[in-house]
C-alpha cells in the first residue's frame, strides 16, 4: 500500500500576504536547484534539514563544538565547507546548547498534514479571496509533495498557488498545472550568458517552461526580483518585460530589492553578498512599472 507522501519544510507562515490573493497560508520547502548570487533564503538551498546558528544567543561557551563527534562545528559555527560531513550524529551539538543558539531548519511532514493545517485557516482564506501558496526553496524540486498538498487543499475548495523559479522538466509543471490555481513565475535576467553567471542555471528551461504554461491556458503572474546592479536597469527591465510579453505572458509584478535576509546568511556561517545594497526608490520602482506597462503587461500587487 502507498504510504503518506511526505516532503522537507523549512517554515510555515501563517499570516503572509505577499504570494497571492488575500490572506494566504506560505509553506515553504527545502531544496532549490537554482544558486542565485543574491538569494533570499539561503537556508532553503539545501534539500536536508540542517543546523543554524543564531550569534545574538550564543554565548561563545563552545559546548557544541565538545559535543559534536566530527568536530566540525566551533562556536556555534560551522565551516560551509564541512557542512555537507554534518549527518552522521543525532544533533549533539543542539542537546549541548544550553542558551537556545542552535536549531535544525527543516523537518520531515506530510502533505495531509500540511492540508489539515491549512484547512484550519479555511475560513480566513474564504472572507479574503486567499488560500495555500508552495514556496521554497524550488517547489516543483519535491514534486510529490507539492502536487499532494495543492489537491488536498484544493479538495476543500482552498485557491492555490505556487512560486517558482520555473527551472524543472516540463512534465513536472504540467502535474502541478493540474492543481494549482496561480503561478508566482520568477524571472531572473534575460540574457541567458548573465542568467547563467547569477543563477547558475540557463533561463532557456524557464523561458520555455513559462511559454508552455501560457499556452496550457495556466494563471501566470511573472515575478521579477529586483536586484541593484544585476537585473534593475531600465534596459534589462525593458528587454525583460519584451521577452515575458512575447511568450504571451499578460501580468507581471516588479518585486522591489529586499535586505531582510541579511541575517539569514550568519545563520549558515557565510558572507552576504549584498551588505551595501539598498532597496531602489519608490519612484524608480514606478519608473520600472511603467515600462512594463508600455510593453503591453498588466502591473500587479499583492499584499
Ligand atoms: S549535528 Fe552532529 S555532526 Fe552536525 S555539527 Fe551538530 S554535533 Fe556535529
Ligand atoms: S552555539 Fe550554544 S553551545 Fe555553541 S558556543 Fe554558542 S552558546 Fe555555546
């Protein structure tokens, strides 16, 4: 007999509003196969739980680093190079901290119980035209999951939503198209040689993959993170906002430069690569709309 599909989140937000219509329930999932120079969440990158470290609790006392059978953790920290030798011990360094400095982000569950959950917030997303969106991480990297919760939660009349980055087989799209009432879309740059060098990844995949969705007649909203100095400026905005219209995509939101994760990356033990970034003006962001407008898109926002 099949058993329950699980997947591996790394956080439930219960009250976002920011990824779809009206209140919406945010689960957000391990694993992206994307490496993108100025991510948001970079404790989502990995697809297995892994331990953080928070410095505003640690107390620099180094029971942890005496605990832990490799010895690859010192002060809380461990050195991203090791990271990947941290899987052998039931988190000995966490039943070793005594201040609270140390937590696993990630955990194991299943997607009935993620649907249960949700349908608690059922009468909330009712009276706000919300619903459930999959986020990440890269949703469509736990197909499975994705695809089980969003049927669930569509069974009891919830909307559904995922964000993506657009970078999987298409066959994994058309399974989630089935169950999914909106697509948040990230675009990243236009220039597949750029796309390459901040992502990692070619963007022929997703450009090809957003075609196919508007096509396939799916609600697409394209999303496009706004990054100082590598995708902001009006030429790369228009020449994105020409590319994304000529795929036949109508709706796009401009999504202005965020500097919350900062702290994020101290958590993983690395740099951050944007720490003298500030989020662009309120006119520059309308400057960019109205480009997008001209190329023919639909400006949208949530929350
Ligand atoms: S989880 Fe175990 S192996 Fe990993 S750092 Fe902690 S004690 Fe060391
Ligand atoms: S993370 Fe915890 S155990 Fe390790 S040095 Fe900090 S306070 Fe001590």
């Amino acid at each position: 007999m099949k058993g329950p599909v699980k997947g591996i989140i790394f956080a439930v937000d219960e009250t976002a509003s920011h990824d779809g219509p009206g209140l919406r329930m945010n689960v957000y999932l391990k694993g992206c196969p994307l490496r993108c120079a100025w991510c948001h969440s970079p404790e989502s990158i990995s697809p297995e739980p892994e331990v953080v470290w928070y410095s505003a609790k640690c107390k620099k006392c180094n029971e942890c680093s005496k605990a832990c059978p490799d010895k690859i953790i010192s002060f809380g920290r461990i050195d991203p190079e090791l990271r990947n030798k941290c899987k052998k011990c039931r988190r000995m360094c966490l039943r070793a901290c005594m201040n609270g400095a140390l937590e696993v982000k990630g955990k194991e569950t299943t997607a009935l119980e993620i649907a249960e959950y949700a349908e608690k917030l059922a009468p909330f997303f009712r009276r706000s035209g919300g619903g459930i969106t999959i986020t990440g991480g890269e949703p469509a990297f736990q197909m499975d999951f994705t695809v089980e919760v969003l049927k669930l939660c569509r069974s009891k009349g919830m909307h559904t939503a995922v964000e993506t980055s657009g970078y999987a087989q298409w066959k994994v799209f058309e399974k989630i198209a089935e169950v999914t009432d909106l697509f948040l879309f990230d675009i990243k740059h236009p220039d597949d040689k750029l796309h390459r060098a901040y992502t990692g990844v070619s963007n022929s995949l997703i450009f090809g993959n957003l075609a196919r969705l508007i096509k396939k007649g799916a609600n697409v909203v394209v999303r496009l993170p706004l990054i100082p100095g590598y995708n902001d400026s009006l030429q790369t905005v228009r020449e994105t906002a020409g590319r994304i219209k000529e795929t036949g995509v109508i709706k796009v939101s401009l999504l202005p430069f965020n500097p919350a994760s900062a702290g994020k990356y101290s958590w993983l033990n690395l740099a951050y690569p944007l720490s003298c970034t500030k989020p662009q003006p309120v006119e520059y962001i309308k400057e960019l709309e109205t480009i997008a407008v001209n190329a023919g898109l639909e400006v949208v926002h949530y929350g």
